[in-house]
C-alpha cells in the first residue's frame, strides 16, 4: 500500500512539476511580455524609482 501511494505521488509530483515549468516557461517566453520583461532588466540601470516612466 505504501509503495503504490509513494509511487503515486512522485509521479504525479513530477507531472505537476513539468507542467508547471512549461506554463512558466511559456509565460516568460511570449512575445508579448518582452516589453515588461524589457523594462524590468533597464530598472537597476535607470535614475528614478519603481514608478517612474
């Protein structure tokens, strides 16, 4: 009984692992989050705060 829970569980961990790896990755690739992404790599650069255009 404990094996089949334990190998349950590892499999279903590692399912829902490379799911969420793949929604993350989709979410950090798409090219419509370039511009935020953009913006939040020239922020330690930039003069002003957090908020500043």
């Amino acid at each position: 009984m404990y094996e089949a829970l334990s190998s349950f569980a590892q499999t279903g961990g590692l399912i829902y692992f490379v799911v969420m790896f793949g929604v993350a990755l989709t979410y950090a690739l798409w090219p419509r989050n370039q511009e935020t992404f953009d913006k939040a790599a020239r922020l330690p650069l930039s003069d002003g705060g957090p908020g500043d255009e």
